[in-house]
C-alpha cells in the first residue's frame, strides 16, 4: 500500500488573446520514498505570443495561425514500488532435530534519504497553418535534465548487502518534435486527412554519483546492459564476435585444439548498441468517400538495436538439446568457416574437459540487431447508413465497421 498527497496552484493571463502567461506550483508527497524526502515542489511557467491576432498578420490570406510558445517546468517520478526506502525482511523456518525453528534476517538496506527523481524541461516552439488551417505545422525543440535517478545500485560486501536503492546520476533528453496535420483532398464526396508525428531524441548520460562509475544492469560476467557517463541509457555490453575458430586458427598458432569451433570473439568488453531509438513517428491517414471511411496508421522505429535474449538462449548452443534446428544446419563442421554459429556436440558428457550439453551464455554482438522497423498499427473500414435508412430501423445513426490492430 502507499499514499500520495497533492497541493497545486495555477495562475493564467491572457491579454488581447495575443500574448498569454501561465504559472503552475504544485506539491506531491508519497509514501514511497523516505522518512527526510517525502515531499518536493515542482513549479512550471509558459509564455505564447499569438502573432496572427496582430494587425500586421490578421488579414493575411496564406498565414491563417502563427503562435510561438515556450516554458520551462519542473516534474517529479515515483514509479518505484512502495517500500523501496525501507530495509525489508525475509523469514522461514528451518528443521533442527527434527523441529521447526524460526528465522528471519534483513534483506534489503534502508534509505531515509531516498527522493523524488526530478526532471526539469526547457521548451520552445511555433504553430504555424496555412490556407485556412488545411495545412498546420508544429514544431518544437526541447531539453530535459533528469536528476537524482532512482536506480538499484551496487554496494560494499562489507554493509552486508549487495544492492541499495537511491538517487544517483543524471540524464539528459533532447531533440525535436514535428507534427504535420493536413487535409490535402477536401470535397463533397471524399476527404483525405494526413497526420505526420516525427520525434528525434538525443540520450545522453551525464554523471552517476560521485565516482561515475558504471553500473551494470545484468550479470557483469555474461554482459547485458550498462549506464556509463556520456553513453545512451539502455546501451548494451558485451563482446565483438568476429566468427569461430577453424582448423586454420589452430594450425597457425592462433587456437587451442579444443577452441576450435568454438567463438571467437574480442578480449574485451565493449557496448555493441543501444536500446533507445533515434527516431520515432507515426503517420495516420483519414479517408472518406460517399458513406464509406478508411483509417490507416503507419508506425515507425529508427536508430535502435535489439539485443536477442530468445535466439541467443535457443540458438547458440553447444549441444542439439532445447536448440533451434537451424543449428544442425549453421553450425561449424569443418567445411563453413565464414559461419557464426558454433560447433555442436551430438555426444552427451564432457568433451575435452567441457560440458556442452548446454548454451554458451556470453552476450556477444552476434545477438545484437537492427531493431528498426515500419509497421501498420491499425487499420479500419467503415460504412455509416444513410439517415433515411436508420430512421426506418428506429435508430439515431449506424455505422459498421472492421479493425485490426498489429
């Protein structure tokens, strides 16, 4: 269970709807975070200067909107969950001479000082429309600064915890937004609507605390994701595979016999891509012709890795078992040494020494791909019945339609 408590102000001003102010302070509490930081203030301030109400522009036949707009605000997150800030406790009961003996110990370390992340955003922008408003453009560049990031951080074996949750480090946000709304065909018997939505967006890590070290956000030894200072948030680590060793490597000095077959990757870690996309958008059309409407809405991704947790654990194995079959027919057998995947073992038990009735559990830029994409969100055909129609039914409108949602 946790609580929260709100108080908020706004003051707003318009003169000659031209020129507008607005000034907003709001105060939050919540229960989540500790006993010296339950509560933050955040205020916000905007200023819009109408430019089409002045008489310079009032009667301009192609300018038909024009306003510029900017403001600066400072907002809080609490998506943390309820007792984050308090040191939990674990109990059980063990056998001891055939009886049940409690225990109970503390497993996680407490935070009083745990509190609000902050993220304060500086914006500022145009709306502009053209030919009575058929076509409007919205563009505008923004700057956010996320502090105090409430993250699950490593500590000294000597506290007796592994982990603690607080603020650490900062991020930052910025780029650009544009939105295209225009009505390119507008007549009696059909109408087309195209709205464009394009964000480009810069990630950026700023500091994590005092040292700025990198936190790792999987098993270190394996690899996964990493925060490091002047890297994207969601960027993962892990090793540069090259290929496999062949009978070439082995013959030249470069393998062991027993590495043949087997990766072959770089000596050290490095980040091999990012998880947060450069560019995203969507492009929802709007047609309608006679009694019949069309809707279609494009979605885009672009600038992203993915990193293949499903094909790495199913596909990159030392044995047949729980595997993909592709494996029987990519793996390294002597005869394809431009091959990625490595060798397989039909025979159960060790070989060399090593057990391979199992994965190799490595992250590796083998399972690192392109995550962009263009994909059709949602699509639907409608037809609406004349009125004279529905009347006879009894009814005040009817429409019938088919959807689908990707």
């Amino acid at each position: 269970r946790w609580a929260m408590n709100s108080y908020f102000l706004r003051l707003a001003y318009t003169y000659k709807d031209r020129y507008s102010a607005t000034v907003t302070g709001r105060v939050d509490g919540s229960s989540k975070f500790g006993d010296n930081n339950k509560y933050a203030f955040f205020p916000s301030a905007g200023l819009a200067w109408n430019i089409s109400q002045e008489d310079f522009l009032s009667d301009n036949e192609v300018i038909s909107n024009l306003k510029l707009h900017t403001s600066y605000g400072l907002t809080g997150n609490s998506e943390i969950g309820p007792y984050n800030s308090l040191g939990k406790t674990d109990a059980g009961t063990h056998l001891i001479d055939g009886k049940r003996a409690p225990w109970s110990y503390i497993k996680t370390m407490s935070n009083p000082d745990l509190k609000w992340e902050k993220t304060g955003q500086f914006d500022i922008g145009f709306d502009i429309g053209f030919f009575q408003n058929r076509l409007n453009l919205d563009i505008a560049y923004y700057n956010k600064k996320t502090t105090d990031l409430l993250l699950n951080c490593p500590v000294p074996h000597s506290t007796g915890f592994s982990t603690i949750f607080k603020n650490i480090g900062a991020v930052r946000n910025q780029g650009m937004d544009l939105m295209v709304n225009a009505t390119p065909v507008r007549s009696k018997e059909f109408n087309w609507n195209s709205v464009v939505n394009l964000n480009y967006n810069k990630n950026k890590i700023l500091a994590l605390g005092d040292t700025d070290a990198d936190v790792y956000l999987y098993d270190w030894v394996n690899g996964g994701s990493i925060l490091r200072v002047g890297e994207s948030m969601g960027s993962f680590y892990g090793l540069q595979r090259y290929g496999v060793y062949t009978i070439e490597d082995f013959e030249a000095g470069n393998c062991e016999k027993n590495q043949i077959g087997r990766a072959k990757r770089s000596s050290e870690k490095e980040i091999i891509g990012k998880g947060l996309p450069d560019w995203t958008g969507s492009w929802i059309n709007n047609f309608s012709y006679k009694n019949f409407d069309l809707t279609l809405d494009l979605q885009f991704v672009w600038g992203v890795e993915t990193l293949q947790r499903f094909f790495h654990s199913t596909y990159d194995r030392f044995g047949i078992t729980n595997g993909l079959k592709n494996i029987l027919y990519d793996a390294y057998d002597g005869t394809n040494p431009g091959t990625m995947q490595q060798m397989i073992y039909l025979q159960s038990g060790d070989h060399n020494g090593e057990k391979h009735a199992g994965q190799d559990t490595t992250t590796d830029s083998q399972w690192v791909a392109n995550g962009s994409y263009l994909r059709c969100n949602m699509l639907q055909i409608g037809y609406t019945f004349e009125k004279n129609v529905v009347k006879k039914l009894g009814l005040s409108g009817l429409r019938l339609y088919a959807s689908g949602n990707n």
